[in-house]
C-alpha cells in the first residue's frame, strides 16, 4: 500500500472551515447593514422624499356644513391658508398656497366676510373667495391700515346704524372700552385695522372693545414688550414708529428700511421731519406734500419742529407694519423718498442724494395724479 502524503495540519484545526466562517461573518454583516438601510429609508428618506415632493395633502371636495371666515386687510394669502387649515375649510394651508399661485384671479380677494364650507378641495377654495359675489356675507366693517380714529368713526357710521356721537363719547371714556395704560387716553393707533362683523348683539362700545382688544392681543403675539426692550424703545413708542410706516413707505417690502431711517436719525439726534407726522396736525390729504406754513405748527406731533417721535401713533397700524418696527434692516440711510415711477422708494445716505431724488419725484408728481 503505498503512503498518503498530506500537509502538516496542527490537530483540531481545518482551513477549509476557516474560509467557511469568514464568508459567513461577512453575509452577516451585509445583511444587518442592509436592513439598517432599509429602515433609514422606510422612517427617515421616505418621509422627507413625501415632504418635499408628495403632493400637499388636499380634501377632494365639494365640503360640506358651513363655517364664517374673515379676511382682514392686507392679509397673505400664506396666512389665509393657516386661518382655512385651522377652520377646516382645507385639508392643508400648503394645498391653498399652491391652489392661489395657479389661480390668477387670487389677487383680487378682498377683505371681507365669508360663509364657506369646510373640507372643500384647496382650489374651489381659492375660486370662492375670488369671485366678489361672495364677499361681504353679513354685515362688515372693514378698517384699513393705517386709518386714523376720525376715518375709523366715520366707516362704523356709514357701515351700521351706529351714530358719531355714540362712538365719540365712548372714545372720550378710553376706560370703557378697555384702551391700555400704554395709550395715555389717546385711542388714536389701538382700533386695530381688520374685518369686524356686525351682528344683531354687536354695540358700538363692543365693536370699539373688540378692535382694542385685537391690538392687544397682535401685540401679545408678537411679543412687543420684550422685542421693543430690546430696541430701547417701549411698546407704544413701537405703535407709534409702526403707524408712521404706513403713510411714509411706498409699499411692504420698504417698511423695514424705513424704521431703520428712522432709528438712525434718532440715535444721530437728527430730527425726523416726516410729512406724515405735519399732515396728521393738518389733516391734509391728496398728496405727500406739505407747506412751509404747515410746518411751522407747534404741535409736538411736528417732527420739523421737535426732535424724537411724536407724542403717540398718527393711525392704526397693521402687522406689517409693527412687524418691520420691530426688525429694522441694517443700513446707514438717513433719508427716503417715495419713487411712484418705479412703485419703490429711494434710500440715501447724504442730503445731495436725496435733493435729487425729491426733484425727480417732484418733476414726476407735476403729471401725475397718485401724488
């Protein structure tokens, strides 16, 4: 018999196993790195993939019962969306954005009252609220921002049965109508500018009541108190740079360098001499001007004639504008000029500059009327 010849092989040991075991530790190991992926994606790609490109979600309509909704002046149509999402006339506000951005006739949505449906399809949504027929369901008193107490009075006047004498006297007793300390009596820039509905409840002390009580409680919202410390400045001094805002910017976008020339002028110890401030004494209306005789008032409200802010708010002022009051830009501008031409405003950080964008808007306003 001949003799086998094997290799030298320490007892107990086996090489052929040895591979066996590797490839099995490895098999092990792809299949465990292989679930973790797979629940990566089932809990966390997934998800955000739906987030960010899965449709919003949306009712399919037609609705059903009926819920009143109120569009405030100025509102976004972002804000719309969360006020339907809250009431549940749409599924989702995202479904309504996208809804009003492939509907053109979404600009014109007017500030108004309206009887809807809840869980409507986002845009039969956006259709209603467009067409015209349907605002003004009820009866509405709509203040427009920036509207003055004396124009606040007269909107109630003509809008209900409510008369001027009622509203004045109540306006006179700021106590009865819950005016805050921080107003000093003066209602002027607390009858929050929105929608109100007029029922058959509704008094001229609760309707004033609830326009001060809507101030409070954007002021509360947007944190005022704390955010205006941080300015150096108070809440009512904040209402007051606010309601400037909206008669001094040509339009939102503008509002926050606006507030910032202002506060530079402040802090430089300039004086503001703003038009806005001059006309509110005068009561002139119809242009942005004013005449030497009218700035020559003593009226502390006369920003020519007396440095720092006026002594409160020259109108009633929306969130944009208390918004922008809040968070000024950045910037060194100390003066501003409208530019009707262009819709925007110029901003400049010497005088030169500025003369010569006052000379071309004066040129532009000898042949225009929005001036």
């Amino acid at each position: 018999m001949t003799e086998s010849v094997l290799p030298d092989i320490e007892p107990g040991r086996r090489r052929a196993p040895k591979r066996r075991s590797g490839g099995l530790r490895i098999l092990l190991v792809f299949a465990v790195f292989a679930a973790a992926l797979a629940l990566a994606f089932v809990y966390v790609v997934r998800p955000a993939w739906d987030r960010l490109f899965a449709d919003p979600e949306d009712y399919p309509g037609p609705g059903k019962g009926e819920v009143t909704v109120v569009i405030d002046p100025g509102q976004s149509v972002q804000s719309m969306g969360e006020e339907l999402e809250e009431l549940d006339v749409v599924a989702s506000s995202e479904a309504f954005v996208d809804a009003a951005k492939a509907n053109a006739d979404s600009q014109r949505i007017q500030a108004a009252t309206y009887t809807m449906r809840k869980q409507m399809k986002a845009s039969d949504a956006v259709a209603y609220l467009a067409d015209p027929a349907n605002a003004g369901a009820g009866n509405t008193v709509t203040i427009p921002e920036g509207a003055r107490v004396r124009d606040v009075v007269a909107t109630i006047v003509e809008k209900t049965d409510f008369t001027k004498p009622q509203l004045t006297k109540l306006l006179a007793s700021p106590a009865t109508i819950g005016l805050p300390a921080e107003a000093a009596g003066n209602p002027e820039g607390y009858l929050y500018p929105a929608t109100y509905e007029i029922t058959d409840s509704t008094t001229p002390k609760s309707l004033l009541s609830q326009m001060v009580a809507k101030t409070a409680a954007v002021e509360k919202d947007l944190g005022i108190a704390g955010r205006a410390k941080q300015l150096g400045l108070t809440p009512h001094e904040v209402i007051t740079v606010a309601s400037i805002l909206e008669y001094e910017a040509n339009r939102e976008p503008d509002y926050p360098k606006v507030a910032r020339v202002i506060y530079n002028r402040l802090d430089d110890g300039m004086r503001l001499q703003l038009d806005s401030t001059v006309s509110y004494v005068s009561k002139r209306k119809g242009d942005v001007w004013t005449t030497a005789e009218e700035r020559q008032d003593d009226s502390l409200y006369n920003t020519y004639q007396h440095e720092g802010l006026p002594p409160g708010p020259i109108g009633s002022p929306g969130q944009a504008t208390i918004e922008a009051a809040l968070r000024p830009a950045d910037g060194p501008w100390l003066y501003f000029v409208p530019d009707y031409e262009n819709d925007t405003t110029v901003f400049s950080t010497t005088l030169a500059e500025h003369n010569v964008a006052v000379e071309r808007l004066r040129e532009y306003c000898r042949t225009h009327d929005e001036c």
